[in-house]
C-alpha cells in the first residue's frame, strides 16, 4: 500500500492506519470506526509521552475527520460509546506517516 500525505475530510470510504509520534491509529470509514493503540509504531524520542485515554484499544464510533495531514496533530470527530449524544475531538500528537490499507 502507498503512503499518503493526507486523509480528505471528505473520505467516506477505505480502512487507513495513522502513525503519529506516540500511538497507531486505524480508521474504518465502512464500519465508522477508530482504534488507538497507543505507544505503537510511534517514533521521536523521548520529548513526547503516551497518554493513556478512554477507550484505547477499543473501537470508537467515528464521526468524521477535520484534519490528519503528515507533519501535523490529526483531529478526529468521535461520538462516545455510552452516550450517543456525547461527541468529543480526538486530537493526536503530529502525524507521522498515513497508509490506506483497504
């Protein structure tokens, strides 16, 4: 699979993995879905530190992308599992590498 520099905010479609400097991202636009796995894949030394948050590991619902551009902090609109009325941003340290992988 290729390395892209970015995913549209308009992506509707594709399962993508996003690496950035402290945790792997996936992102399934078929299912909706985001997965943080934190401290993996990720690189730059000791000047960042892995935040652990609610859900790591976890499927997320996801609501869409505002930005996720390499060099830059991703920003994602997810919904919270329990409360369907309850949406948040998850917004990461800089992107380091995205790959389209279906």
């Amino acid at each position: 699979m290729a390395q892209e520099k970015q995913i549209p905010s308009d992506t509707v479609d594709g399962v993508w993995t996003v690496v950035t400097r402290t945790s792997t991202y996936l992102l399934d636009f078929g299912e909706m879905t985001l997965l943080r796995a934190p401290g993996v894949g990720g690189s730059g030394g000791g000047a960042w530190e892995v935040s652990e948050l609610r859900r790591d590991s976890e499927d997320i619902p996801l609501l869409g992308v505002k930005v996720c551009e390499v060099g830059s902090s991703a920003q994602f609109w997810v919904r919270a599992i329990e409360d369907p009325d309850v949406r948040t941003w998850r917004i990461t340290t800089p992107v380091v590498s995205i790959e389209r992988i279906g």
